[in-house]
C-alpha cells in the first residue's frame, strides 16, 4: 500500500519521539497523535515509559488516545504490571484518559495499593473514572486503607477520589474518623468527611481543623 505524505510526515515524527530536544520530542508526539495509526501504539506506550518531561508525557497520552481503543487498551494494560513506575504511573493516567471500563480489573488491584506514590495516585484517578456502576461502595472500602498515606498531596489525591464517589465513601469515612487508631489516619478521615460534606471548605483548612478535633480527643462526631 503506497504511503500518503501525512504518513510519511507521521512516520517521520515517530522516529523523532527519541530526539534529545524535549521540543521535538514533543512536536513529534503532536503529529503522530494527529495522524494516529495502530503500528505507532507500541512505541508511544514505550515511550510514554522513560519520557522524562511532564509536558512530553501529556502529549504521549493525547496521542494515545486518538488511536482506537482495541489497539491501545493490551499495551496499557500489560504496562500496569510493569516494574518501572514511570510506566505504571502513566498507563494508568493514559487509561483514565480514555475511559474504557473494561480496563477496570487492572486498576481495580494491586495499583490502588502501589508501594509508589505517584503511581497511587494515578491509580486512584483512573478508578473513580473507570469503577462500574454500582461498584463505589466497594472501591471506597478499597481506598480507606489508604487514609493517612504520604505528603500533603497523596492526601489530598485521595480524598478527591473518595469525594468524587459522593456518599458511597460516606460510611468507609464515618469509620475510619471514628475508629482508627492512629491520629493521622481518623484527621484524614475528617478532613475528606468535611470536603464530601463542603467541597467549597479546601482541603488544608480541613486537614488542620481535624487535626485540632483529633488533638483534642474528638470521636469524629464533634469534627468538621
């Protein structure tokens, strides 16, 4: 089959995917998204592994996503697995993006729970996006393990996704503020119970007010 320029050009830009200069890097991953075909998916998902500018990265998943799904949702898949977690992190944030559910049983795992932060946090964006209905409640209770986790914005990424799964995270955090055992972990609680309640409240004012109610003895109830 004779190639069409736009081929060429494209084929041209995904040898160039590679290039030292971050802004050919990311003009390549511009045009082969703009003219997507099945034999790039591969080596944009590899790519998408070791690229090291954020932006870059950005534009390796918008070229994925204009590929067709059937092509692009093994790679991704089989990338959730992978030891680097560059690559975790990334398929997951690429299969968010996409939003197919049928990639839900690899987000669904051992990802939500990954020993990396970032790639936990990915993990937790792509399940909101990708949970099947009826499966909140579930994935609440699958999440609450991880209240209390790392830096300020682990937390923060959390409670966004147990907010996002409006009342179905309400009684996984009525627990956890009440029962928990360490401090951290019920002001966690609070402070996600607080923005599930008053999304308007922002989260440092929440997480500081609950760590007063923890402080100062509070079973959760007389909290944020």
């Amino acid at each position: 089959m004779t190639m069409t320029r736009q081929d060429t050009d494209a084929l041209r830009a995904f040898e160039s995917l590679a290039d030292p200069s971050a802004s050919v890097r990311l003009r390549a991953a511009l045009a082969v998204g703009t003219a997507p075909h099945p034999r790039f998916v591969e080596g944009l998902v590899e790519r998408s592994a070791v690229e090291p500018e954020f932006f870059v990265r950005d534009m390796l998943t918008w070229a994925l996503t204009r590929h067709p799904v059937a092509a692009t949702l093994p790679p991704l898949v089989r990338e959730v697995g992978s030891k680097l977690p560059q690559a975790r992190s990334q398929a997951l944030h690429t299969l968010s993006k996409i939003g197919d559910r049928r990639a839900w049983p690899a987000v669904a795992g051992a990802a939500l729970s990954d020993a990396d932060d970032e790639v936990a946090r990915s993990a937790w964006r792509a399940a909101v996006v990708l949970v099947p209905e009826g499966e909140e409640q579930a994935l609440a209770r699958a999440l609450a393990p991880q209240l209390g986790r790392g830096d300020r914005e682990t937390q923060l990424s959390l409670s966004r996704a147990l907010v996002a799964l409006g009342e179905s995270a309400g009684a996984v955090l009525e627990a956890a503020a009440t029962t928990a055992p360490a401090p951290h972990v019920r002001a966690h609680a609070l402070a996600t119970r607080r923005l599930l309640r008053d999304p308007d409240s922002g989260f440092e004012a929440a997480i500081e007010e609950a760590k007063r109610v923890v402080a100062l003895g509070g079973s959760g109830h007389e909290g944020p």
